[in-house]
C-alpha cells in the first residue's frame, strides 16, 4: 500500500515469509533433481531394465535426436495447435451454451437429464465414433478434445451462472436493466473466477481429448510419437513423448495462472 | 399536509404461492406519502414490510388494489425511484467510481457531466481517497455510503430504504444512519424507510407507520413530533423528550410476544 517506513519486527516478518517461499523453490528443485539422478543411475548400474524403463539421459540423447532428424518441433506444433484450437472452441461454445441455459429456465430443466447423462459418460469412448463421422484428420482430433471438454464447461459455468446473487439482480432490475444487461453487467463479470478455474481444467481435458484422437488416428503429433514408440517397443520415444507433454501442459497451465491474476485483482 | 402527494398506495394486497401453500402476505394497504416526507414502516418479522416496498418499485406486481407515484400506476420498476438494500452489493470486480455510475450506465445516462459530478459526491461524502479503489478495500459503512451515493446519483423524486443499516456494526449504523437521514432531509427527498429498529424509525422518520403480524395491514399511524435543540439530526432527536413515549408506544403497538 503506502510507503511507509518499515519497523524491525516487520522487516523480520517480511523476511521470513520471503525465506519461506526460498525454500520451498529449493526442495521443489532438489526433489526433481533427486528423481532424474536416482533414475540415472539406477539405470546405469542396471538396477532397473533402461530397455523398458529408459533414463534421463537416453531420452535426451534421442530428444536432440529427434530435434534435427525427425522433425520433433512439428509434431508438437500439431498437437499444441490442436489442443488450442480444441481448447478455444469448446470454451466458447460451452459458455454460450451455458448462457442459453440461464437465459431460458425451461429449456435448462429439459436439457438437465441429457447433460447430467453426458458428464457421466466417458467422453473417449465417443473417440471412435467421432473420428468415423468427422473425418480421420485433425478435424476429428479437435472434435474428439472438444467432446471431452464441453459438457464440464457446460456444467461449470451454469452452476456459476445461476449462483449469481439474486438481490443483485434485483438492484439491477431496480435501475430498469434488461436480461441482456444483467447478463452483461453482473452475470458474466461475477463468474470469472469460475470461469478461469473451468479453464484451468480444460485445458486438461483438452490434451487427453487431442492425445486419444491421435492414438486412434494421425500422422503427426506427441500421441502419434508416443503410439509409434511403443508399436516399434522404444520405450524411450514414449516416455519422450510423455516428458514433453508434461512440459507443455505445465506451460499452458501456468499461462492460465497469468491470465488469472490479471483478471482478479478485485479480489481479496 | 401542505406539500403535494407523491405515492398513493389503494387497497394494496399480495399473496404467494408456492408449492406447499398459498400466503396472504400483505391485506387491503392504504397509504398516502407527501414530498419531502420521510416514512418509516416497522412491524413484525415476516410481515411483508420488503414485500411492501417491492412493491411500491414496481419489482412485484400486487394481487389486488394499485401503488400509484406522481399520479401513474407502478406496474414495472421507474426511473425516478430509488432503492437502497440491507446490503451494498457493490460488484467485487468495479471500483468504487464504476460502481456508483452503474445505474447510470443502464439507463443510458452516462456522460462526462455526470461522471464530474459522481466524483463530486463521492469527495463531498469523504470518500475522495478511494474513488479508483475496490470495495474489498472499505469498510462497511463506507460501503453503504457508496451505495447511497449510487442511488442518489440518479436524482430520484422517491427513495426505498430496505433495512439499509441493519448488515452495519452498533456503532457505524448509529453514524451512518445519523448521516443519511441527514443528507435526506437537506437534499429534500422523499422516502419510504423499512426497519425493525424502532428507535431508527424514530429518529429519521415523519411518520411511522406500524404493519400488523400477517397478513400485514396498517396497524397505526404515528406523527412523529421532537422538540430538538439546536441543528435537527436523527442523532440529536434520540434526546427529545417525547422520544421514549413514542418508543414505548408503538412497542406496545408492534405486540411483540417471545
């Protein structure tokens, strides 16, 4: 807030927490470093089979490997771009799904069953019957990681959409506002955080989505990697694949967390 | 009265239904309400005193009988009537400057003008320091100030107060409601204020009117004469000697029984 003049005790404070927050970085560290030299040398001195297992060095050797020989950065280009588009389309079309719900209460009494039924299904077993009438390409991909992610938006931003406070829509009502005005004003505004937290899972469910389409059917992509590793039994081109998907999707996640934080200063 | 009348409440009745069971919640209101007066509305818990001023905003149609304001019937919520809840319910998300111009922007009104003058209001009410802050960052009296500030802003002729001190602490609600009685009187508002607290009814109000257990009918009536010393405040006229008779009287009037 203000700049005053800080005393001892809150310099201490403050140092403190900052020492804190230090330390929890640094195991956060050590314990990853810890797992890939444990995982090294176990694999070295054959502890655990490096054939099924792989190691951290083997899959960095064929990481470069594959960097300059098979093209690798293409193969995650396709499945980022189809995450993403998967991803943006699915939000979209959820959250204007869901405000037709709240627009209309009959219409979200109707459709309550059908929903309810389609959350509850895994979406992936749909994955086959996508892919058969959308197409074999990238088309079906991205249908199947919208399928996935839908229904939860869907449910999230509904329930958040209802759980608007009902004396503040009379405020507004008091002003003379319209429906599209509440919604504008104060539904939509008051479910950001929501709406940020269903991103947050999406984005999830979006990679299993597009990960599942390309197990079934692709020619590029980190699930094409990974099913071709394990078809031709390289294990190290699977857990490749794997390493990289975590990265990526730790990535995405952490971008989210940005959008987040500057979209919520009001709250406490 | 010299003054004209304002709102004119005939053969006012409301009943519920709900699944379980149909309620009467308010039975044959008659009421007249001049400018510049200010009416408080005590009664009972669950008599249908908000029932009431919803009512009277046009946000629930009655069952039988009219509110009319400036002589046209009230069938949904007008422009020139305020409404100030038990709660602030600023939006989180809008600093205070966006929040007090919010009706404003609903109706269409928002222009440079008005934005100087929301500025304004909000310094005059000492609140300059925290125009571009978040409610999250003021206390709850300050807040309820915001909240006038943001009816006001729409210069309406009638005001409905809802309970608008009761989410306040003591000592805050004694200031607060000590400061907008104020600023109603000298601004020359009419208003209709509904509370449980007699006492605030009291010392703001012109007239109280007393509902009765449900279905809600006018009880009685009472002209609220203070001899006051001095600058006429709601706090001030808690000292008048005729207060505790009223206090006393329409305690016995509410029938309160535990």
């Amino acid at each position: 807030m203000s700049e005053k003049t800080i005393s001892k005790s809150h310099e201490r404070y403050l140092l403190k927490l900052k020492k804190r927050k230090q330390s929890i970085f640094l195991v956060q560290v050590g314990l990853l470093l810890l797992g890939l030299i444990l995982w090294e040398v176990a694999a070295y001195f054959k502890w655990i089979d490096p054939f099924i297992m792989s190691s951290p060095s083997r899959i960095w050797k064929l990481f470069l490997e594959y960097l300059t020989r098979s093209n690798l950065l293409h193969h995650v280009f396709v499945s980022v771009a189809e995450t993403i588009v998967g991803f943006s389309l699915a939000t979209i079309l959820g959250l204007l799904i869901s405000i037709g719900l709240w627009w209309s209460d009959y219409w979200a009494k109707v459709f309550d069953p059908y929903i309810v039924m389609l959350n509850s299904l895994p979406k992936t077993a749909l994955a086959p019957i996508i892919i058969i009438w959308v197409g074999a390409g990238y088309s079906g991909i991205i249908v199947t990681a919208i399928s996935v992610s839908i229904v939860v938006t869907i449910m999230n931003m509904y329930n958040s959409f209802i759980s608007t406070d009902s004396d503040k829509i009379k405020l507004l009502n008091t002003f003379g506002a319209s429906k599209f005005q509440v919604l504008r004003k104060l539904v939509l505004p008051s479910s950001i955080p929501d709406l940020i937290s269903t991103l947050k899972i999406n984005i999830g469910l979006s990679w299993v989505g597009v990960i599942v389409g390309e197990f079934l059917v692709s020619k590029a992509g980190i699930g094409y990697i990974i099913v071709y590793g394990s078809q031709v039994f390289k294990l190290d081109i699977v857990m490749m694949g794997v390493v990289i998907l975590a990265l990526i999707s730790a990535l995405m996640y952490k971008l989210i967390a940005i959008v987040e934080k500057r979209f919520t200063r009001w709250l406490e | 009265m010299a003054s004209e009348k304002l709102v004119e409440i005939k053969n006012l009745g409301i009943t519920y239904h709900t699944l379980e069971e149909e309620t009467e919640a308010l039975r044959d209101i008659n009421l007249d309400i001049y400018e510049n007066e200010i009416i408080g509305i005590v009664g009972p818990s669950g008599c249908g005193k908000s029932t009431l001023l919803s009512i009277i905003s046009g946000l629930i149609k009655p069952t039988t009988g009219e509110v009319r304001v400036n002589g046209f019937k009230v069938d949904k919520p007008l422009k020139n009537v305020g409404y100030m809840f038990q709660k602030d319910h600023l939006f989180e998300w809008r600093n205070i400057l966006n929040n007090v111009i919010i009706g404003l922007e609903i109706q269409g009104k928002l222009k440079d003008k008005v934005l100087d003058q929301a500025k304004e209001l909000l310094h005059n009410y000492g609140l300059g320091d925290f125009i571009y802050s978040y409610p999250y960052q003021l206390s709850g009296g300050m807040r309820q100030r915001v909240a006038l500030i943001r009816t006001l802003l729409l210069e309406p002729d009638l005001l409905l107060l809802d309970e608008p001190f009761s989410a306040l602490d003591y000592q805050t609600r004694l200031a607060i409601s000590d400061e907008i009685g104020t600023i109603l009187k000298r601004e020359k508002k009419t208003a209709i204020m509904v509370t449980h607290d007699i006492a605030e009814a009291i010392s703001i109000s012109d007239r109280v009117v007393v509902l009765s257990q449900r279905p809600g009918t006018v009880k009685k009536i009472f002209e609220i004469k203070l001899t006051c010393e001095g600058k006429k405040t709601p706090l001030k006229c808690r000292e008048a000697p005729e207060f505790r008779y009223y206090f006393n009287d329409i305690w016995k009037e509410l029938d309160i029984h535990v």
